[in-house]
C-alpha cells in the first residue's frame, strides 16, 4: 500500500511512487546560473597576456625635451647653491694692487671666508680683505662704476669682485697688542717680541714708519706684504691708531683660486704661533 505524503519535505520522491508533486508546487521552474563577467573581446592575437604589444617607443625629440629638463634642474640647483654659498660662507675677490706681493699679486682671484665662514674671527698673520675705514684710498678710487652685470656675476659669485673701496693686508696685531717698530735689525716688534717674516716681498724693508701703539680694542693693525708701496696702518696713525675697526672687515682670504700655476692655501707663517701671548 503507498505511503500518503505527510509533510512538504515529503514532496521531492517517493520510492514507491515516484515524483509526486505537491498540491501548491509552483508550476514553472527557473533555473538560474551564476553570471560570468563580461569579456571584452580580443582584438588581435597579441592583444593581451605575455603577447601583449610593447609601450610605444619614444620619439628624437622627447629625448631632447628630458635632456633639456634634466639640464634646467641641474643649473637651477647649482644657481641656488652659489647663491647660499656666496651669501652666508665665501665669496671671490679680485686683488687691486701689489700691496701685497709676493704672497699676492695684482689681478690674482682670491676666496674670502666671510658670514659663517668667519665665525671665528681673524687672527694675526691672516690676510684680510676689508672696507676703506675712511679715507684710505684715493678718492677718485671710488668713483670708478662696476657694470651691472659684473656685478651680478660678482654676487652670485660666478665671478671675483673687484671692489674699488676694498683693500686687502695682512693682521699684525689684534686688540690689546702693542706694535712697534722697529728693532735693530729693522724688524717689526709684537709684545715686545722681534718677528721673522717670511712673506715679505725680498729686498723690502720694514721701517719706512718709526711707530708705538697699542691696538684698540675691536680693531686689528694690518701691514701689506710690500711694506716700501702699501699706504697700511702705519700712514693712518693718527686715525685710531692705525686700527681698522672689524666692522670693516669683510673676511679672510683663505685661498688663491686663479691663476691656476698660483692657486693655493695662502698660510700663515708659524712666526705668530711663537708670538707672545694676546693683549689685554
């Protein structure tokens, strides 16, 4: 005898009778299938996977475009550069006279420590570039105008500056020492002490000037290595004994750049190492 269906779940098969189908079963069936993406179609055989076709090639021109933009960025950075560079540490100076031959000579470019280069001060036997205290050069000297352009060159310190009320002379005494001259021997004498200079040009002498002061304070005495031409600190003792206030001072020349048989360390002689100690 068959079995009656009891329950909806009853309603798939049943062994003895086969399907049977429930009084409420839907009477249509929709089989749905998980939809698949679309795919674009391929066009070509190497139009996709490992086969597919390489990045076009650059052209001539887009070289020259990547070479001239590599070229602009490099120059802009060395521009900017020697801007800081010139503004806060060194600048170029072009030597005016030949009041210091022969450790320097006319035309010769020098590099000048000046801002954070020169936060140490200057020291005897340095070689100083400096502003005219007042006075010191002639006055037409002054009125010889420098291009614009030079200038500007000057400034980015693509070029030395050749400044026609700058000087520059070698430090003999700071504040508080005493200087004098001369000795027997016609030497320059430091806190009573006799020096030996070796820079000087060969055959100068040394006592043109019989002086005895005392460096003021906040000034260095400067003397150019070609004592018989040079109008230092001895033809200005009148004007704070001879003292160039270091407001004037514009930095240290450190070193000969051009000519390039010349180019160098400019030293400073051991004989202010031995030098007695530092004035008051």
């Amino acid at each position: 005898m068959a079995r009656s269906l009891t329950g909806p779940d009853d309603a798939a098969t049943s062994p003895d009778r086969g399907p049977v189908w429930r009084p409420d079963a839907p009477t249509t069936i929709t089989i749905t299938t998980s939809a698949t993406p679309a795919q674009t179609p391929r066009r070509g055989r190497h139009a996709a996977g490992r086969h597919a076709s390489p990045a076009p090639r650059r052209r001539w021109w887009g070289w020259i475009l990547v070479v001239l933009r590599e070229a602009a960025l490099v120059g802009l950075t060395a521009l900017a550069l020697s801007i800081v560079i010139r503004l806060l540490v060194v600048q170029p100076f072009y030597v005016p006279s030949p009041s210091m031959q022969d450790t320097l000579q006319p035309q010769d470019r020098v590099a000048v420590l000046h801002g954070l280069g020169l936060l140490g001060g200057v020291s005897r036997g340095d070689v100083i570039v400096f502003d005219d205290p007042g006075g010191w050069l002639p006055a037409q000297a002054g009125n010889q105008s420098t291009p614009w352009w030079d200038r500007a060159l000057g400034f980015l310190g693509f070029v030395a500056i050749d400044e026609d009320t700058r000087m520059v002379e070698r430090v003999i005494g700071v504040g508080g020492d005493r200087v004098s001259c001369c000795d027997a021997q016609g030497r320059i004498l430091l806190n009573g002490q006799p020096l030996t200079e070796p820079y000087l040009k060969p055959g100068t002498a040394t006592d043109q000037v019989l002086f005895d002061i005392v460096v003021p304070a906040g000034t260095v005495f400067v003397m150019g290595d070609n004592r018989a031409f040079v109008q230092d600190s001895r033809a200005h003792l009148s004007e704070n004994s001879g003292g160039v206030p270091m407001d004037s001072v514009v930095g240290r020349a450190f070193l000969v750049v051009w000519p390039r048989e010349r180019a160098g360390v400019i030293p400073v002689p051991d004989t202010f190492a031995d030098a007695a100690p530092q004035g008051p």
